[in-house]
C-alpha cells in the first residue's frame, strides 16, 4: 500500500536542476534550508508550495511561450484512486513529484513519465469527515531532508520517508474533543513544520492579515469584487467598515449579502509575474441570504455559524434576482494591478466557472483551470485566452512548472469541480510539454438518479423543524451546489424511512465519510429532515418537469412548417 521502492533508481536516471550524478548522491527529497532559500536559482525544481518562499508561484521557464503554446500537449497522466476533490500543489524535487490527494493520502510520481514510485495512506477513519466543511481534500506537502510531511485530515502531522513512501512518525497537532481538521498545505521553516488547523465553521475562529514587513502598515486594501456588508477597510486599524443593515444578529431581518461565506475569492493560490508587475487570482459574485436563528443552540455536530439557512422558494427566488440586478456577470480571472489598485484586465467565462489557482511563467503565460472541467492558459499581459484543454473534470488546484533533461512541463492535480456528483470524478495528476501528444480516455457515459420523490403528508409544523435541522446539520455538505456530496433530493432513502434512518442515525455509511448524526439529531428530528427534503426534492422534480416542457414546446414549434 505504502511502497513500491523504485524511487532511488528513478531519481538517478533524471537530470533537472542538477546533475544526474548529483542527484543521485544526495538522494530525494534533499531539501534543506540553504536550497529553500535559493530555490530562485533552481527553476526546474518547484521545491515548496508556492515554489518560493515569497510563494509568488512564479516559474522563471520561458519554453513554452505566447508563440509556441498551440504546440502544448499531454505529455502523461496518472490515475488518482480517490473519487474525491483535488486541491494540492504538487511540489517537484529532483525529477520526482510529491503529491497529496484527498483522505490526505500522498503519491510520488516520475516527473518524466508520470510512473507511480509510492502510495502513502495515513488511514483517515472515514467517519472524521463529520469535522470537515468542504470535502475531504489536501492542498499541498512540504519536503525536508529526504522526508514528506502531511498534515491529515484528522488533525496529524506525519513524517514520510521520502524515498520508500514509509511513515517515519506522526503526531496529533489538535485537541481530538474538538471539531478541527486539517485541509491547508505545511511548509517548513529554520526545520520546523508549520501547520494550520480549520473548523471556522463549527465554532473554532483564526484571522490572517497581509503587512508591510518594515513598519507594519497596512498597505491598501481595495475591492475586487461587488461588497455590501462593508464600506471599506479602516487602514489605520485593518477592519473593515460594517455596514448596520449587514447585522443580522442585530436588526433580527434577512440581509443580503455579497459576496457569501464561499467568499469573492477563496483558498485557490494567486500568483505573481515581475515582469507585467500583476498578481492573477479568481473573483466570484454571488449573494447569499442571512438571518440569525433565535432559537439557536450550539451542537456538538453540525455547523455553529447561528444563522437560519434554510430558507422558502421565494426567498431563494429573490436572492437569484438581486444577483442578476447587481452584477454584470458572476466573476473573472482577473490580472490585478497592486500598484494602480485595480484590474489591468478581466477574462469572464459567460459559463460563470469557478476559476482554480494560477501559475504565471517567464513565457508571458498565466495557467488557470475552471470549475466546468477544462485548464486553460492566457496571455499574461493581456488576459487572451490562448489554449484550452479538457480536462473531463474540475481543475482547481495551483498548477506547477518545473523542467527534466531540458523540457519544460506545466503539471496540475485535475478532479471534481461544478459536475454532478455522480458523474465519475477523473481525478488525474495531468503534465504537459511542447509536443505531449498522448490522449486521455473518453469519458463514462452516466446517468444521475432520477428525481423521484415520494409524497409529502408531513405538517407545516413538522417541515419547518426538518428545515431548522437540516439549516444546522445537513446544508454544509449537502447543498446541492457541488459536486464533493450526493444530493439528498436524488436519495431513494426518501422513500423509505428506515434506510434513511439507517444512514443517518446508524452510520450505515460510515465506511463512506458519512458518519452517525445520532449525538445531534433524535428519531423526530430525522423524519422531519426526511420531510423537509422531500419537499426540496417535489420543488426540483417541479422545475425539471416545468423545463422539460418548455423545451418539448419549443421543438414542436421549431417543427412546424413556416413561410417565408
């Protein structure tokens, strides 16, 4: 499961930033505090998250370019076990990438041919996944002296032994009675291991700020994307402005809000290119209703945000039609100037797709994949998108660029995205090279469950609790929004109160990530849930239904004769 034991003779069959010879000798994942610091000096590597420590996620290769980027292929792919979200940045030391993947499982590949060298998993228990927000995801490794370090999704961090795949040691960074986890990349600093812990949403709180580093001022701090909980932020103490109808919890209205908890942007990496001066990230408009609970009481599962969310179809109607009044499209790739403070352009995909982490190169090329399944490259200085690729799945991990006996590879961690969830994930490490020439498979043909919801007979009374408990314990996942969690209007346990209580009550899937919500959820508490969704499940069999007619409608009016 661990170990394959064919990295040494792979490392010394390469050549990048060193020689062969070199390489060999030092052995992997030879990194130290000294190269760390000079990994400027070694652009065929991309030693560390962000490539550097400054983290700019910018590749001084200039191979491929504006002129030649048509001639970029596939060069190989490899097949990722895990049918679920891929976030990390793949670091690549001497001819070998280091790549994490969800349940926090680590691979390492050949950087030339994509050949698997090993497979570390750290064995998350399945049933952790009830202290995670938003997948089951990991977004990035750190190397040090010949060890890989991870950071789980149950709160370790562990110590890889870089050339065999084996654990070296691992210890817990969190209190285990408490809902952490942990998702974000480590990095190692002077040979300590940095690393973060989430739970925002169950009750644990961090804050992060950006300085200057000689005086501590607070630099600028401007809009990129539409905002109406705030004015602005107070430079001389870096908060933000509240605007008082944004307070909820005080005026006991629903206010609505942009951008939403998803955030304008969110954790997808920025990158940074000294030669047009811009910074390119993704921005996102979308607008979310909030309302304070009075009847709030903090659970030991499910989220502890204190807010309503679950809210009637006329309420949900009238946040689509605010978003459709106040933005002119629902976000950008965006190339910012940090100078003039604002865009020097904007890409909008009229498919509203999210947009994944960015790579800008000396070849005037920023790398970005999208939400709908395809990675794309743009001219750096302009914002043209020069070349598309498709990815059959979401791209939006950071991509990497590093160089093997002199050839340049753009390499990125493609899987899940906006699809359905029961479309088949294709989770894939992808490389490219000028000239890659190789395919990948034809996508599965799939077919969702059909909507087919039972009848309603439960109360008002009965579907209002069911709403209130599934606001608090079900909508973080199961939104119906992406694609990391089944949507429960689609179950057949709809139908059948006792597999539904099987499930969630019992931890009949457990196995699967969905652990007992028993401890926060009575026998009521799960029929009215079971309720409420069926009515979630009726109003989208409705509008599908509605669709379908329109659609049937419009093909026999197409059909009929018509004079010219």
């Amino acid at each position: 499961m661990r170990n394959i034991g064919i990295l040494a003779a792979a490392i010394a069959a390469v050549g990048s930033a060193a020689s062969a010879q070199d390489t060999a000798e030092r052995g992997p994942a030879a990194v130290d505090e000294a190269r760390l610091l000079a990994a400027n000096a070694e652009p065929g590597n991309w030693l560390s998250y962000g490539r550097t420590y400054d983290e700019q996620r910018y590749s001084p290769l200039d191979q491929v370019t504006t002129g030649n980027i048509g001639e970029l292929g596939l060069a190989w792919f490899a097949d990722i076990p895990l049918n679920r979200g891929q976030e990390s940045t793949p670091i690549v030391v001497d001819g070998v990438i280091y790549l994490s993947s969800s349940w926090s499982n680590v691979f390492a590949y050949d950087a030339a041919t994509g050949e698997q060298l090993w497979r570390y998993d750290p064995e998350v228990p399945r049933e952790w996944a009830i202290n995670v927000c938003c997948g089951m995801v990991n977004r990035g490794v750190a190397a040090w002296n010949g060890r890989i370090y991870v950071g789980t999704l149950d709160g370790r961090l562990v110590a890889i032994d870089a050339a065999t795949g084996e654990e070296v040691w691992d210890v817990y960074t969190i209190d285990r009675n408490q809902r952490y986890s942990t998702t974000g990349a480590v990095r190692v600093v002077k040979g300590r291991v940095l690393v973060g812990n989430s739970g925002g949403e169950f009750g644990v709180r961090g804050y992060v700020s950006a300085y200057d580093a000689e005086t501590g001022e607070l630099i600028s701090a401007d809009a990129f994307a539409p905002v109406n909980w705030a004015s602005h932020v107070d430079l001389a103490t870096g908060r933000p402005v509240e605007n008082l109808e944004a307070r909820y919890d005080d005026t006991g209205q629903i206010a609505f809000v942009t951008p939403t908890g998803r955030g304008a942007h969110n954790w997808q990496p920025m990158s940074f290119n000294p030669n047009t001066g811009l910074v390119y990230f993704g921005s996102r408009h979308s607008m979310s209703a909030y309302l304070a609970d009075p009847d709030f009481t903090p659970t030991s599962i499910g989220t502890n945000t204190g807010t309503f969310r679950a809210f009637s179809p006329e309420q949900r109607a009238e946040v689509t039609a605010r978003e459709d009044a106040l933005f002119a499209d629902r976000g950008a790739l965006l190339g910012w100037d940090p100078v003039a403070r604002g865009p020097a352009w904007r890409y909008v995909d009229p498919r509203q797709t999210g947009n994944g982490g960015t790579l800008s190169t000396a070849g005037n090329l920023v790398f970005a994949g999208g939400g709908e399944g395809q990675f794309f490259a743009y001219r750096a200085d302009g914002g043209e998108r020069l070349w598309t690729f498709d990815a059959h799945t979401g791209v939006a991990a950071g991509p990497v660029s590093y160089e093997v006996d002199g050839e340049q590879y753009i390499a990125v961690a493609a899987g899940r995205g906006l699809q359905p969830y029961y479309q088949p994930n294709y989770a894939r490490l992808l490389a490219f090279k000028l000239g890659g020439a190789r395919q990948l498979p034809d996508p599965v043909e799939y077919v969702a469950p059909a909507l087919d919801p039972p009848p309603s007979t439960a109360s008002a009374d009965v579907i209002a609790h069911g709403a209130d408990r599934y606001g608090q314990i079900c909508v973080q996942c199961h939104n119906n929004r992406l694609g990391t969690f089944p949507d429960l209007r689609r179950s057949v346990a709809l139908a059948d109160a006792v597999l539904f209580d099987a499930i969630v009550l019992d931890g009949a899937l457990a196995a699967n990530g969905m652990a007992s919500f028993a401890e926060a959820l009575t026998p009521e508490d799960a029929t009215a849930v079971r309720e409420y969704v069926i009515t979630l499940a009726i109003e989208a069999k409705a509008a599908e239904d509605a669709e379908q007619a329109a659609a049937a409608a419009q093909a026999a009016e197409d059909a009929e004769p018509h004079e010219d």
